[in-house]
C-alpha cells in the first residue's frame, strides 16, 4: 500500500486562471473523492467517481469538474477561479465503503 | 440531508485528562462512521472506523462508540498527552457510495 498522494502540496492563481490538482489513489482503490476544506470548516463534498464515472456530485458549479483514470489517478479542474475557492483540497480513495476513507495530505490552493 | 454537529468546537484540557469527543447526525441511516484527526494544515488521518454492524472500536488509548437510533458517536480519549492536540472529525458515510458528510470538528488542546 502506498497511500494516497496529492499534487501539488501548494499553489498560488490568480482570480480568473484555471487550475488542475492531481491524485494518486491507494492501489486497488476503485472510488475517489474530492472535498474542498475552508479555513475552520469541515471538508465539503465535491464529487466522487466510481471506476472511472462521476457517481455523486455535491454543491458545487460546473466549473469544477474531475477525472479518474484506469491507473487509480484522478484529476480535479476547476475553471475560472474565483477568490472564495481558495482553500485545501482534499482527496480521498476507498476500496469500498465499508473499509472507510483514506485521504491524501492536500493541496493548498491561494487565488489572489 | 445529513447534518453532523461536533461538540465541543474547541476544548483545552491538562495532559493526563481523560476527555470525551461528540459528534451527532440527522440521519439515522449511516453505513459507517469513521474518525480523523487533523493537524494544522494537513491532511486527515483515520483513527477509527465503525462500520455499521458494530458498536465501538478501540485502537490504543482511543475507544469510539456508535449509537445510531440516537444519532450520536463519541470518541474517547485517555490519559491525554500534547500530540494529542489537533482537530478531530468526525465523517459519516452512507451507502451506495454516496456523500460522505464531515462534522466542523473539535479542535483539542492538550496544555503539558
């Protein structure tokens, strides 16, 4: 097992930019998650894809949107950024639910 | 929609104090329940997960209980130390690979 693992650890946009955060999903781990965390709040569900398909979406706009692919990686984009998206931006993978939820360090992302 | 309180939002104890940790759900209807601490900045990191079928967990000075016709988890802490201090979350996790809803957290302080 090699855990999850998130890149980049940190990253500075500007307003407007677009921005693509990378994960590395625990081998074997079929499901990923990504959740958006502001500063003192709990992690806020963005969505979550299921061997390679979208199969849950939180309150999120269409301009953040993801990818998983065949290796257990995942990507997130997010479109247009805007000041209030700056955050830490958490991944997750799972085998299955019953097993829990394995996170990855985060990324800091700064939209200035 | 599942709403998670933890209470209480931040608690500062002297090292040595055994401590209780709250987190409370709308919803009844929970596959698991699972327990991250985080440091400041980081990622989470599981500590426990209660799947459904079971009542508590116990993983060193750690005991997690789960109550879920009352809608209640409680994470018990023994014999605190100073690592122990970070922000504690509790996640509920339904089936179905749907959202998993995160508590706002406690932030424990363990004073030496």
């Amino acid at each position: 097992e090699t855990g999850v693992t998130q890149s980049p650890t940190h990253l500075i946009k500007t307003r407007g930019q677009q921005v693509t955060l990378r994960c590395s999903s625990q081998s074997g781990h079929n499901t990923v998650s990504w959740y958006q965390q502001a500063l003192g709040q709990g992690p806020q569900f963005i969505f979550q894809y299921y061997r390679e398909e979208e199969n849950g979406r939180g309150n999120f706009p269409p301009r953040f949107s993801g990818l998983q692919f065949p290796n257990y990686s995942s990507e997130l984009n997010v479109n247009a950024l805007e000041l209030d998206d700056s955050a830490l931006y958490l991944c997750a993978s799972s085998l299955d639910s019953s097993y829990g939820y394995t996170f990855g360090s985060g990324t800091r992302l700064t939209v200035v | 929609k599942q709403e998670v309180t933890q209470i209480p939002a931040a608690l500062s104890v002297p090292e040595g104090e055994n401590l209780v940790l709250n987190c409370s759900f709308t919803d009844s209807a929970i596959y698991n329940l699972q327990w991250f601490r985080q440091d400041p900045g980081k990622g989470l990191t599981s500590l426990l997960l209660i799947q459904s079928s079971q009542r508590e967990q116990t993983s060193g000075r750690l005991n997690a209980s789960l109550d879920k016709s009352s809608g209640r988890s409680t994470l018990y802490i023994a014999a605190s130390q100073p690592g122990d201090s970070a922000t504690y979350l509790c996640a509920v996790i339904p089936g179905g690979y749907q959202k998993v809803t995160f508590g706002t957290g406690t932030k424990l302080q363990v004073i030496p």
